[in-house]
C-alpha cells in the first residue's frame, strides 16, 4: 500500500526538524512492513494479523489497543487461552499474539474498518506509533495517509488516529478464506510458511505481488489465506459469510452462539449456545425435533443427524439446520428453522 506526504514549507522549528530527520533515517533502514493487500469485495469480513509487542504487556492492554470489545474474541482467535483466561495475563517481549478485526475493501486493497483508533499520547510521534506501538503492522506514511494528516511531523496530544491494518476479504483459489497477516519471522522463507499454513509457495507469491521468493524479509506482513470451516450459514445471516479458520472460535448471534473451527472435525463448523451471556437468548432446541438442541447429534439406523446453525436475521430470530447424515447412502439433507427469542 503506497503512500506519498509532504512536509509543511513553513519554516519548522529544532524539534521538529530533529523530527523529520529521525523519520527519515527510520524509513531508511527500517525493513518494509505490510505488503500490499489486494482486497476488491464488496463486503467487509473477519480479518487476523500478528501483533508482536515491543514490551511486556497483559491481554486486557492489547484488547484495548485494538478496540476489541471483549477479552473473548481476542482469546478465540487464539485458541490455546481457555476463556478462564485473566484479562492481566502477562504477553510477553515478541510473543505472537492473533488480533481479530474488520476488514473493508477499498481503491484496491484492504484496511481496517476504521479501527482500531489511537490516542496520541505525550512524547508520541508517528513512527514511534507505527514501529513500537503497533510494531511495524503500518507505516507511519500509511497513518498520516488515511488521518489526513499534511505534516506527519505535526500531530497533537489526545488527537484520535485511525491505524490502517492490512487485510483482505477476497476469495483465493476460487475458495472463501480467513486472510491473515503474518509477521515474518527471521530465517523464515515463503515455501516454509506456505507449508505450515495449508497453501502453496506459489499462492504466496501470486497474491503477495513477490516475484522472487528470496525477496522476504524479516517482520514483513505477509497476506497467508487460512482454510475455513464449511458451514450451513445462510447468505442472508447477519454474520455472513461466517469464515472461522482452523483452532480458532468466535461468538455470533448477539453472543448467543460458538462456533468453533477445527480440522478434526473433518473442516465443519462446530456451534453451540454460548454460556458467556446466556440472559435474553432462545432455547437452542430444534423446531421439527423433540429431542435436539443446537449442537445435538442423535442416530438411528444409517441416519445421523444434527442441529447445526444456520445464522441470524435480526436480534429475535437464530436459524437451525437439521441435517441429516447418511452413512450408507452418503445422503446429506437440511431442514432450516427459525429460534425467536
């Protein structure tokens, strides 16, 4: 993502003169951070990135930082923090910590929706923000940018500013992926990535706009598409198109619902009525069954079948799939019901 500024023709004072001068010694021999996300959808979706923290920190300061409204979406993008987990938890100096946000498509390419916002802080600058606060997830031309702001050398204490995370919400190989910005480690090489993630170099390559491999380099963000749970989401869901990547959960329909992303179960969604606010949701049972709830399986001859989720319209109304698994004919049959609330 490419962005061009200029600085004030007004004689600038000592500090700010000083200022300049550290960000252009900065731009100098920082190592490029985020690539170009190519992002063309017409809808936003669910993004994830790396976030590398400079210092130790806790769990509740990188939710806040990110805008993240709970301490449980930032754990189910990491599925290895238990929801027990405490919001002081230590994170510590370059642990990898998976930020959940919006993405939103436009000109092109891929950023935030917006968030997160920060406020600037005495003794901030720019690239102090974009390299050690954000750890190199933008460039400090990418914020002055998107703010608008003609002086990056000028900004002011308590003044809000939009961070632009790369992402994207387009299809990849012909299939919906989570696309997620991964902050390259050192020694690290495309082909390496690509195989611990479930892609190919090539893919890599192609949508990375990288023509040689050997190109890569340490703290680069690289768009790495994640292979999503299938599921009976409707297209006219709220939450569509409802895109969990591997080891990873998130909560849906007003937090009545989890949904739980896991190659061991053969790369099907897996829902539930969610216990963390139960006030004010439906039963989750079945309309057409007697015996199921959401996330229900019972057996009867070849016959399995299960209460899947199939979304939510408005804040009355989850939709229910009974789907019907054959395991003789390999049959696959779905009725959809609406829960009121």
């Amino acid at each position: 993502m490419a962005f061009s500024f200029s600085f004030s023709p007004s004689t600038p004072t000592i500090p700010a003169l000083l200022f300049t001068l550290s960000l252009l010694l900065s731009f100098l021999t920082t190592p490029a951070s985020s690539a170009t996300f190519n992002c063309s959808a017409a809808t936003t979706c669910q993004s994830l990135i790396d976030y590398v923290p400079a210092n130790t920190t806790t769990l509740n300061d990188i939710k806040t930082l990110f805008n993240i409204s709970h301490l449980r979406t930032l754990l189910g993008a990491n599925n290895n923090l238990p929801l027990s987990t405490a919001p002081t938890q230590n994170v510590t100096a370059s642990q990898k910590i998976l930020i959940p946000f919006k993405c939103l498509c436009s000109n092109g390419t891929g950023v935030s929706n917006k968030r997160p916002q920060y406020i600037v802080k005495p003794g901030d600058d720019l690239d102090h923000i974009a390299t050690v606060v954000f750890s190199r997830l933008v460039k400090y031309q990418e914020i002055a940018a998107v703010n608008k702001i003609p002086n990056p050398s000028l900004i002011k204490i308590g003044q809000k500013l939009w961070i632009p995370l790369p992402c994207s919400c387009d299809e990849v190989n012909g299939e919906r992926v989570v696309h997620y910005g991964h902050v390259v480690e050192a020694g690290s090489s495309v082909e390496a990535i690509a195989t611990r993630y479930g892609t190919d170099q090539e893919t890599l390559l192609r949508i990375n706009g990288i023509a040689d491999p050997k190109t890569l380099q340490a703290n680069q963000v690289l768009d790495v598409p994640l292979k999503a749970c299938s599921s009976s989401v409707l297209n006219n869901s709220l939450d569509a198109p409802l895109l969990v990547s591997n080891n990873t959960y998130v909560f849906t329909a007003n937090n009545c619902v989890k949904c739980q992303c896991s190659s061991a179960s053969n790369w099907t969604l897996q829902c539930e009525p969610s216990t963390v606010n139960s006030t004010g949701c439906p039963a989750m049972q079945c309309q057409g069954s007697s015996q199921l709830f959401l996330g229900n399986t019972t057996t009867s001859g070849c016959d399995q079948t299960t209460c899947t989720y199939a979304g939510y319209t408005n804040k009355t109304n989850v939709l229910t799939t009974l789907t019907t698994q054959s395991t003789c004919a390999g049959k696959l049959t779905s009725l959809c019901f609406i829960l009121k609330f």
